[in-house]
C-alpha cells in the first residue's frame, strides 16, 4: 500500500490538495495541523514561528501515522509541510518506497494572496518569511513529485495523479 505526503509551506494548499487526492483516491487523509500539540498552535496563533525542538513532537506523530498505515496495509494522505531535507529523510519518506513524497511549489506572492483569504487560520500570513527562510527544496536524488501550484486545485491534483502513476 501506498502513503502519500503532501509538503510545502503553510499556504501552499497541503489541505485542500490532501483532501482532494485522497478523495478521488477513495484514501483516507489526515490534517498535520491536526497533530500538533496545543503549545505549537498557540505559540504560531502568537505569531512565533516553531523550532526544530517544536516541530519534533509533532513530525514524530506524523511518522507514526505513516507508519501505522503502512503497517496496515491502509493507503492514505497525509500533509505535511515537511520544510526540510532531514524532516523528509528521517522522518517521514525515511528509504521507503510506498511513501510518495509530493511538494507543492508556488512564490512566495501567490501564496501570501492565498492566506490573506484563507479564513480562520491559526498561521498569520506575516509568518510566511520563516517558512521560506527554512524551506529545502526537494532535490532529484529525494523521489519527491513537485508540482506546480499555479492552477486550480484540481489541475493539481490530476498532476499529482498523474506524476505518481495512480489512476483512478
């Protein structure tokens, strides 16, 4: 079975793109905001970007899932904005082959444009710098899909879909 993380910087469209690809999929999907401890979210709401001790806890719970899921035999998605090379390698994909690694790429401008929209969101847009300033993006000898978050969500997703060979 297959797992699938969805990476990219906080508004980039980890959850919309998620939710969609494992909707057509038929997977289920699971939010990583929804795994952070309650000291993270206040600490972002606050307008304080995490640490590497921060984000510790809380890409282990991501890991875990993973793993459950692969252990299972149940495909899945799952986001997770995954900003650096060691947070891919150990962590999440960590040399295995039924997790698919796919980030999703967009300037810094777009994306802004997108969570000054986005209702209701814990992450200020004014916090993006950092999540640039920390971003790593994927390089060739990762396996990692990166797609271009120009279109519409659905274009996305077929790209996605297409890029990772899995019809539906």
């Amino acid at each position: 079975m297959t797992v699938i993380v969805i990476m990219g910087v906080s508004g980039s469209g980890k959850t919309t793109i998620g939710e969609l690809v494992a909707e057509r999929l038929g997977w289920e999907y699971a939010d990583a905001d929804h795994f952070h401890p309650r000291a993270n979210i206040e600490k972002m709401a606050a307008g304080h970007p995490l640490t590497d001790d921060d984000r510790a806890p809380w890409l282990g719970a991501i890991a875990q899932w993973v793993t459950d899921h692969l252990e299972s035999g149940t495909p899945g998605v799952v986001s997770c904005s995954a900003l650096r090379r060691r947070y891919r390698d150990q962590v999440l994909l960590n040399g295995r082959p039924d997790v698919k690694g796919v980030y999703l790429d967009g300037d810094r401008d777009l994306i802004a444009e997108r969570m000054r929209i986005r209702p209701g969101h814990f992450f200020k847009v004014e916090m993006l710098d950092s999540q640039f300033a920390t971003l790593e993006r994927p390089e060739p000898g990762e396996h990692v899909l990166t797609v271009p978050i120009s279109g519409t969500p659905e274009q996305t997703v077929d790209l996605i879909l297409k890029g990772l060979d899995l019809t539906v």
